[in-house]
C-alpha cells in the first residue's frame, strides 16, 4: 500500500479549449498503420471554468455532489473492479469516473476515495471537455491521497485510460486540462502522446460562445475518419494534408506568435486555420458546412470587437472562439452575443508568467573554509580567469551572468562592515592608470562602474542561516519572482545561452518556484541537498519535486530518493545553486521568523525548510540546466574551478 499523503483537500480541474490542431490526435493515431501520415499536433490550454471539488479517504469510491445538474444523485460502491467497470460502460456522467476508478485500482494498490464536487461552472457538452475534467480530477485525487507519484503526464495517461473504459470515445488531447490555465503543445504521434507547456508573452483574451445550434459530432467522425489510413482520391488527401502538414505549419506559427504576444497575429492565424480547415475538409463532411457558426464568424458587428475566430472541438455548429481585441471588445462582444444572437459566452484570459527582472546574491559571511586568503579579499573577490581571457573576481563573472539573462536590478547580501569594500571595487579607476589598459579592458573598466547602479545593498547583522539571509530581501523582491544565486559559485553553459536564462526560461514555463538541479553520483549525497520527483517532459528537465531532503546517507537516498529515467536508470539530484524564489516563498520565510521571534526559538532559519512547505502547498519544479557549475568556497574545488572554467 502506497504512503498516503493527506487526509483531506480541495481540487479544481478546468475545462481545455482546442486553439489550433482539432482532429490531429485521432489522425496522429493513424501513423500506426501509414506512417506517410504527418505527427499529429494541437496548441490547447485549460480554461477558467471547470470542476471543484473536496477530496478526502475513504474505504469506498464514492462521487457525490449537492449541485442541481447531479440531481441528488450519487455514486457509492467498493473499490472492485468488476463492479466499477460495470458502471462505466453504463455510459453517463458517473461512468467517466468509475473508469478512472478502475483504471487506478488495476495499476496502483490503493484505498477508497470521497469526492464531493462542490461547484461547477464548466459548460456541458460544448466541446471543452467536461469529462476530461472529471476524469483527471479522479486521477489526481487518488495520486495526491496516495503519494502514487505520477507526473503530469501521469495523470492525463491515467484520465485517459479511465475514460476509454466508457462507451466515450474522447480524443486524447482532452485531457491538457490537467496543465491547468496554461498553453500546452501536444504531439501525437502514433499511439506515443507528448506535451510541453508553451510561453505567453502577453494577455490574450477570448470569448468562447454557444451557437445554440446542433451538430452531429459522430457523422462528422465518421466521415473524416474514411480518409484514413490511405487516401483515396484529392477529396481525402486534401483533408490529410490539412490535419497533417498544414496544421504543424499553422501550429509552428502559432507558439511564435504566442511567445511575441502577438494578439493581432494569432487572431489573423485563427481566420487562416478556419479558412484551409474549411477549403480542405468542409467537402469531406456535410456537417462541416455549418451555418450557424460561418454566420457569426462573418457577421461584421462581431468582427468590430476581434482580431480573429474559429470554430471549436469537432467543428459544426456547436461553439465558436474569438480572440478580441481588449478588455473593452470582451464586454461589448459578449453584450452583442447575449441581446442580438441569443449566445451564452464566458471569457478565457491567458496571461503571461511574470518576468523575472531582479536577482540576490548572499556574500556575508567571512570564509572561513578559505582561510587565510580571506584575510585580504571577500570570498566573492577570489580571481578566476574568464572566457575571454581577462583575470577577473568571481563576482563580476556572475553579474555578467545575470545582466546577460536579462536581469535589471541585483541585491548582494553582505555584512554590514562590508560595503566599503565593495564600493571599493565598483569604483572608477584612475584616468592615469585607465590610459595604460588595453583598449578591451578600459572599456571593461567602463563596464565595471556601470555595474554598480544596477546593485543594492542588504546588511546582514547577525548569522541566523540562509533562510534568513534570503528573507532579509524581501522588500527588495517586493513581490516579484527573484533569481537567486549562491554566492560561492559560478556557471558554465553548454548551451547557445546562459544557465541563469535556462532558469529564468524553465520558470517563465512553469510559474512556479523552481530549483535548478545537477546530477551527482549516489556516494556523494551525503553532501548535497537531494530533491526526488517526477520528470515532466521528455527530454527530462523539468521534474515536479515530490520531496526534498538535506545531505541524506546514501543509503536513504537509494532506497527513496533515486529518480527513474526513460532508460530505467536511478539518478541523483542536487541542488545546482541557482533558483527562482516566488512570493510564496517570502511569506513562509517571514512566517518562519515572526514563529521564531515570538518564542524566543534559537538556530538557523532554513531556505531548504521553507521551500518544502511551498512544494507541498502550491507546488514546486526542479530543472536541469545544461551547464556546469563551478566552487569556489573549497580550496580543492577552487583548484579544480581555476583549471577547468572556461575549457568546455
């Protein structure tokens, strides 16, 4: 039996919408049988409507809800399989989460679980996947209640699974949803499916309307399907082409223009698809032709308020999107939708992962395992030759780092009798001994002084461990994501960008708080702060932490700590010394010290401690850069740093 996790907690799963790719998942399949066939791809995203819940342990399976769209009814039987399988291929709303039910019951050894849907404003049967949304909220329970570590991923194969175990057929890109609010890149290529959550560059904002109209979804199916595995004449390799190569070209254009924050673009990018979906594939299917739906995405009055419209889901007249033009054009749409076309809508905002502009640094501290060349110099000013030849403290290696990766303003936490020294070293040289420097390092001198009006200062008076170091620059952050760096390490890349932009990118993906990890063999964990997790993606550089333990023995570490890779390899993961602290990671940080303060408690406050709580309430990812990072805080690891920076 799996550990159990928590006895008791709150769920939501939104609802997805299909931006671009309908159709490619089910044609992807195909490339089983013809493998001429283009990868399926589809750009989806979770929406703001969906399904809450409260979820709790239970030794039964239960559903139960006091919503009026369950009408008292309720769900209640044992962890069987027969008896759960039973009910999901009863078909209805209780079928989708008793597949799931004994989907996870024939792969995981678990107990019963209690869930009561509280709320509910996902819109039913309008091509945003109510269903999915059930069938990941069941997976994700059981996962959270059991500690059954899957990832993402994970969870959406387990929906998945579930719903295939019903009279449904669901597409396998439904269930994106379990991404949350957020964009993901799907691929489908055969029976392999592979996600990658995509960058927003600024807000998007849609409205998403019923057309009150009916579609066939199953002729429309049916129809498309006949084109499949092998064309038979232009009418079914037209609709290949459009579901296969057209769309990965559309796709392509689509996750730039996303990036950007090109609204004006994705909207004319949404007219486009609609306009070859419907050349190519409307004569496929009779049902395609939709009258409703091409009325509206003509309708001049409509066009006033947006950049660009398509159809949704299945296509026909069931639901149309719209990318408008502003908050205002959202308003005025929906207001038209509602009094003139007797519409319901709801809107979709997706925003972008706020950007990290400001970076700390701790530098406090006297050194002391470099002793005694820290009686002439700050640990920070220990020289290291740089790429480009010149002699240099490491400090001014790491900003250059951050400066590089976009970084605006960096807070270095020193004591509070050092600033004269720093400002020492930021300070202009000499015009006499300037005029002696080679033409490269005057300009470098220039550079050096330039530096110093991006740097703030943070003392720190008294030694009460990292946590509290961090916590210190809390009003510098001001509720911003921050990049933080150690203090006693510099990085190098193997990429064509910095490890600080790697981070900072991995962050702006994720939103969430995130630590940059390396591998580092099982004998020298002891050493390290180990997390453990679940990879996220396929090439395995983003896990979502499931733990974090501090210099475990190894032999803990073998037996709980090892993560899994695709080539069922156990591998080890330490901290790479760089990490993006959220807001949330501030609060538990000051919550730490106020507790501290109030009873007088004595001892370090810890970075590590805090962290921890944030990935159990809100979640936390771990990536793994491709760089190196080098130590200059050991006299061994100095030596080993000054002969090898700079040769990869």
């Amino acid at each position: 039996m799996f550990e159990v996790k928590h006895e008791k907690f709150n769920l939501f799963v939104p609802g997805r919408l299909c931006l671009f790719g309908e159709h490619s998942d089910w044609a992807g399949m195909y490339r089983t049988v013809n493998s001429e066939i283009a990868v399926g791809q589809a750009v989806v995203t979770g929406i703001e409507q969906g399904i809450y819940a409260t979820v709790e342990k239970c030794d039964r399976f239960i559903i139960e809800s006091k919503l009026p769209i369950y009408s008292g009814e309720c769900l209640e039987c044992p962890m069987d399989n027969a008896e759960l399988l039973e009910v999901a291929k009863r078909g209805g709303f209780f079928s989708y989460v008793a597949g799931v039910a004994s989907y996870i019951n024939d792969n995981y050894s678990v107990g019963g679980v209690k869930i009561t849907v509280t709320k509910m404003d996902l819109p039913i049967k309008s091509g945003l996947s109510s269903s999915a949304a059930i069938c990941v909220l069941v997976a994700r329970a059981f996962n959270q209640l059991y500690n059954l570590r899957m990832n993402t991923k994970g969870e959406m194969q387990a929906a998945f699974r579930g719903e295939q175990r019903t009279p449904s057929r669901c597409g396998r890109l439904d269930q994106a949803c379990a991404y949350g609010v957020k964009p993901v890149l799907m691929e489908f290529d055969g029976v392999e499916v592979d996600s990658k959550e995509l960058s927003v560059g600024t807000t998007f904002r849609w409205v998403i309307a019923n057309l009150n109209a009916s579609k066939d979804t199953i002729k429309i199916l049916a129809d498309l399907n006949r084109c499949y595995p092998f064309a038979e004449g232009k009418e079914q390799q037209r609709v290949q082409e459009a579901l296969g190569i057209d769309n990965r070209e559309i796709n392509e254009k689509a996750i730039k223009l996303l990036k950007e924050g090109d609204a004006k673009g994705l909207g004319e990018l949404m007219d486009e698809w609609q306009a070859n979906f419907d050349e190519k594939v409307m004569p496929a299917c009779t049902e395609l032709i939709a009258p409703v739906l091409h009325s509206i995405l003509r309708d001049e009055e409509v066009r006033k308020y947006i950049y660009g419209a398509k159809g949704v889901g299945s296509q026909g007249d069931g639901s149309v999107q719209f990318l408008c033009r502003d908050e205002e054009s959202v308003r005025g749409l929906q207001y038209y939708l509602k009094e003139k076309k007797g519409m319901p809508s709801f809107t979709l905002t997706l925003k972008p992962g706020q950007s990290v502009r400001k970076a700390v640094i701790p530098l406090a501290g006297y050194g002391t395992r470099i002793f005694p060349a820290t009686k002439i110099m700050k640990k920070g000013f220990v020289p290291v030759v740089d790429k480009d030849g010149m002699l240099k403290p490491a400090i001014f290696i790491m900003l250059e780092e951050l400066f590089d990766a976009g970084i605006e303003e960096v807070c270095l936490i020193i004591g509070e009798d050092e600033q004269e020294d720093y400002d020492r070293l930021f300070e202009p040289v000499s015009d006499e001994v300037k005029s002696k420097l080679p033409l490269d390092r005057q300009e470098y001198a220039d550079r050096i002084v330039e530096m110093k009006q991006h740097i703030t200062y943070v003392y720190q008076s008294e030694r009460r461990g990292f946590g509290h170091a961090v916590y210190l620059t809390r009003q510098f952050a001001g509720g911003a994501p921050v990049l933080l760096l150690l203090g006693d390490f510099i990085y190098e890349t193997k990429a064509a960008i910095s490890c600080s932009r790697q981070v900072i990118d991995a962050y702006m993906e994720c939103g969430k708080t995130l630590v940059s990890v390396e591998e580092v063999p099982l004998e020298r964990v002891v050493h390290y702060g180990i997390l453990y997790g679940q990879w996220d993606n396929t090439d395995e550089t983003m896990m979502k932490v499931e733990s974090m333990v501090e210099k475990p023995t190894d032999d803990y570490a073998e037996e709980y700590l090892g993560v899994v890779n695709n080539k069922k390899q156990k591998k080890y993961y330490a901290t790479f010394g760089q990490y993006v602290l959220t807001p949330e990671v501030y609060d538990e940080l000051a919550a730490m010290v106020i507790t501290a303060d109030n009873e007088g408690i004595e001892g370090e406050i810890g970075l590590t401690e805090a962290l921890d709580i944030v990935r159990s309430k809100y979640g936390m990812y771990a990536f793994r850069p491709e760089g190196i990072s080098y130590d200059l805080g050991l006299p061994e690891a100095y030596r080993h740093t000054i002969s090898q920076y700079g040769l990869n």
